[in-house]
C-alpha cells in the first residue's frame, strides 16, 4: 500500500508540476485569442465607418446660401449644378482657397473628408 500511496503522491506532483501551469497557458492563450477577436472586429468596424460614405444633411446650393441676385446667378458657371462643390470650383491657379470661400456657410457647413 505504502508503494501505492508513493506512486499516487508522485503523479499528483507531475501534474500540480506540468499540468497546472500547462491549463493556466492553455486559459491565458484563450483569453489572449479573444481579447484579439474582438480588436479584430473593433478594427474592421472602424474601418467600414471610415471607408462608408457620408451621410450628412444635404447642402444648401451655394447661390441659395449667399442670396445670389439673378444677374449674377446667369453669369455663375455652377449656378444649377448643387453637386459641384462651388470652392472647388473657384479655385486658383495654385490650388488655394479664395478668401470669400473660407467665410462662406456653405464652405463651412461641409462635411470634413475622411483621411484615407
């Protein structure tokens, strides 16, 4: 019996020895794993918000916004074209904004572009 009990007390060591801290890795990998699952998914939602196009309130017509007389209405190149973002439009020659844009509530009420 005294061999039995030696052998016995000899396994329960091995396996409080390997076996334990072979299930606490097997635990920690685990929670490792979904811990990185869910950075995973919070990554890939991130980037479907950043990617998805913008829904905002649908802008006002610039000649709208700035109560354009009907003379210069006629003489505007966008004057009816709501989809032309007018300060792009009016632009110069080196790509700058006009001053007149920067104040313009239109300009100002433009959704930010989301970097890529």
């Amino acid at each position: 019996m005294d061999a039995l009990d030696a052998f016995t007390v000899f396994l329960l060591g091995v396996m409080l020895r390997i076996g334990l801290p072979l299930a606490v890795t097997a635990l920690f990998v685990w929670l490792l794993g979904k811990l990185d699952a869910r950075w995973q998914a919070d990554a890939r939602e991130a980037r479907q918000r950043a990617l998805a196009p913008v829904t905002a309130t649908p802008r006002v017509a610039c000649w709208v916004a700035n109560n354009c007389s009907a003379e210069r209405r006629a003489t505007c190149p966008i004057y009816g074209h709501a989809e032309v973002l007018c300060w792009q439009y009016f632009r110069d020659k080196q790509g700058h904004l006009r001053e007149a844009c920067l104040g313009c509530p239109v300009f100002r009420s433009a959704p930010m572009p989301v970097p890529a």
